[in-house]
C-alpha cells in the first residue's frame, strides 16, 4: 500500500505539470507505466523473498523490476504513438 501511495502522490503532481506545459499525454503514458511497474520495489521484494527464505534473490528481482518498468514506459510510448496514429 505504501508503494502504491507514493506512485499515486507523485501521478497528483501530473495536473500541475500539464497545466505549466512541462509534459504531454504521452510523457503521462510513459510516467504512469514505469510508475506502476516501480511501484513494488523494496517493499514488496523484500519482504516476499525474505518471508520465502530467499533474500539473497532480493537483488536479482529488483533488477528484473527495473528492467520490467523501462520496457513499460517504452512499451506505453509506441503504444500511444500507434493510437495517435490511428
């Protein structure tokens, strides 16, 4: 929850950007897509793996989470850019 908390505090600052003109749709696409994807980092690896008896892994699985949340934001921008398109 309080992973999500943060995502959903920094997704409230997006109003204020819009309206300065600092980002665009697609730019919340992409922030909204990494977002979600990060927002499980610590809190929930480590304490899965460790309850698991796995914490030695808890590098490894934030590692494959950073990966996971470029690719989202890359796979939200194309994503609103074949829509645009269309």
């Amino acid at each position: 929850m309080t992973s999500l908390g943060a995502v959903g505090a920094a997704l409230g600052l997006v109003p204020k950007f819009q309206e300065a003109g600092l980002i665009d749709a697609n730019a919340i696409a992409v922030f909204t897509a990494m977002g979600m994807c990060w927002s499980g980092y610590l809190s929930t690896h480590t304490a899965m793996l460790d309850s698991l008896g796995y914490r030695k892994l808890t590098g490894k699985a934030i590692i494959a989470h950073t990966i996971g949340g470029l690719f989202a934001g890359i796979s939200a921008h194309w994503i609103f850019v074949l829509i645009s398109i269309l």
